[in-house]
C-alpha cells in the first residue's frame, strides 16, 4: 500500500467516524487480508471500491457479511468504455468509415441514457427562444 500504511487509514477513517461522517473509504485495501482487516477495526459504515483487476475483488454479499453498506465499480465502466471505443476506432482505420459497425447504441438508446429530454426541458425552462 503506497503512501503511511494500512493501519494509519484505518486510524484515519475511524477519526472520521468520530467526526460523524456517514460513510468512510478506505483506499487501497488489496488484499483479502486488507479487506477483512478494514471490515473488522473501522467502526463505521464504510464503502469499498473494487475493479476487475484488484486482487481482492469479492462477491457483494461477502462484502456485504463483513460490515460493508457501499460498494462501487469505479473503473470497471471506464476500461470497458474504452475496450468500446477501440473497437469502433479499428474499424475506422480499417474500413475508412462506421458502417457495418453495429456494436453501438442508437442515437435514442444513447438520449435515454443521458437524461436528453430532462435536459431539453431544462433548457426550453430557462432559455427560451
């Protein structure tokens, strides 16, 4: 673990606790011994992050029998977005344009997504023409 150590965040996050924060992370808990060592000395609520390649990666109900009320993917969307995005850009190169590439949402999937109509709304609200 980079930085002063695992013992100095857990010191840390349960100094937070008693601060009354709602929720306090623990980064870079790599292991599965860091895991359940956070789980068992933080008094607290905490969350715990966990990407594909960690080596701790465990199953949410696991996580969740050992104290955790948040668990997130935080990199998990980002890598597969660019998996994505090498894809269509291969087919780029190799084809000069986009068509037959059909591993793509459709403009509506991709409207839905972001909220464009909430936003569209919000625009006609406070900018009108």
């Amino acid at each position: 673990m980079p930085g002063l150590g695992l013992d100095e965040a857990i010191a840390r996050a349960n100094r937070y606790a008693q601060t009354g924060v709602d929720m306090v992370y623990v980064e870079y808990a790599a292991t599965p011994a860091d895991v359940e060592e956070v789980a068992r000395r933080v008094a607290a609520p905490k969350l715990i992050g966990q990407n594909k390649d960690e080596v701790a990666v465990r199953k949410p109900a696991e996580l969740q029998a050992l104290g955790f009320r948040m668990l997130t993917y935080p990199a998990d969307s980002q890598l597969a977005a660019i998996h994505a995005m090498r894809g269509v850009l291969n087919h780029l190169r190799e084809h000069g344009t986009s068509l037959g590439y059909t591993d793509m949402v459709t403009f509506e999937e991709r409207d839905r997504a972001i909220g464009a109509d909430r936003h569209k709304s919000v625009l006609r609200t406070y900018l009108p023409e």
